[in-house]
C-alpha cells in the first residue's frame, strides 16, 4: 500500500496492490491499476464507508492451494473486504458494489480476465450483494479512483502502451504467486 497527497483531487490518495485492500470512512481516493486482475468496490451508502480489493486469480481453479488464505485470491480477497467493511461498522444489508477489471492482458488461453470477472459477478449474486457498476473484460487496462464515502468511482482506460508495463508486472506477481509456499509468509521448521 502507498499513500500520498495528490495536489490535483487535493486528496490523500491510497495505492493498493495485488493482495491488499482498503476501507474507510474519510475524504481519501482509493486507487489501483488492473489488467487482468479484479477491483471490487463495496459501499455502504447509509453510513458513508467504502473499501476497494485488488486480486489477481479467482481461487476456484485446479491446483489452487487452500492452504494460502490470500488477498491475491478472490474467494479470500472479498471475504476480506466484506469483513473489514463490517469491522469499520457498515451494515451487510447495504452493502452495494462496483466491479473492474478482468481485462484479458496476458498472452495466455486461459482467459484469467474473464475468468476473474465471472468469479467476482457470481460471487456477489450469491452474497445478494447487489451490483451497481460494472465495467469487466475487454483488452484493457484500467486506473480506478474510488471516493469511499460517496462510493463513485472515476474510471480512466489505459493505453496499450500502458498495458505492456501491466501485463509484465501480472506476470511476474503470477510467477511469485505460483513459488509461493503452503505456509506463506512463514517459516515451517521441521526436526527441531
């Protein structure tokens, strides 16, 4: 997460990253940038609280480690997002959401953008959590900016230039994710 003050908005803008979210009840923006990966925005319009996650896979698909409770997987990174929201005193019953993302930028057959989309829609139907915005799939990349307390979200497309540097850092984090250890970040010491 980086946060800094943007002199045009005159906001604190909060950076999230593959694996983070972020909720709040302040005069901030909430920002990312997405390939093939999925923001979900959750509001709650009574009480003026907002949280946006950033994942990169679904978590439903083969070899999928149940072992890693991750924010880089959806089906752990909206659990997350919907417990914090309620941990910073937002009513599941207003609960309201904006989907981004799942742009198919990687060079691959598997679609990890649709695929991603398709998790996030369905799993908000499920939840009856209803969906106010949608803007998914393509061969995009997208920069969101969400006010958590008015819960819009401003929506910028990028360039193909942009979604080179996009794609390479996707895979990459893809790589990292995939050398990552059933036990996380820590350590398992055996024969002690």
């Amino acid at each position: 997460m980086y946060t800094h003050f943007n002199y045009s908005f005159q906001k604190e803008i909060v950076t999230i990253h593959p694996g983070e979210y972020y909720v709040s009840s302040e005069e901030i923006y909430i920002s990312t940038v997405l390939g093939s990966c999925i923001s979900v925005a959750l509001h709650d319009p009574e009480l003026k609280i907002g949280g946006l996650n950033h994942y990169m896979l679904p978590g439903t698909f083969k070899g999928f480690n149940a072992a890693d409770k991750s924010g880089r997987y959806g089906v752990y990174a909206m659990e997350l997002l919907i417990n914090e929201m309620l941990k910073n005193g937002a009513r599941r019953k207003n609960l309201r959401a904006k989907v981004f993302g799942g742009g198919n930028v990687l060079n691959s057959a598997n679609k990890v953008g649709t695929n991603n989309a398709r998790f996030a829609l369905q799993f908000l139907e499920t939840e009856q959590i209803p969906i106010d915005a949608q803007d998914v799939e393509s061969d995009i990349a997208r920069k969101v900016l969400f006010d958590p307390v008015s819960g819009r979200v401003y929506l910028k497309k990028l360039s193909h230039t942009v979604i080179k540097k996009v794609e390479d850092i996707e895979v990459k984090h893809l790589q990292k994710i995939s050398k990552k250890d059933v036990y996380g970040d820590f350590i398992l010491f055996e024969n002690l």
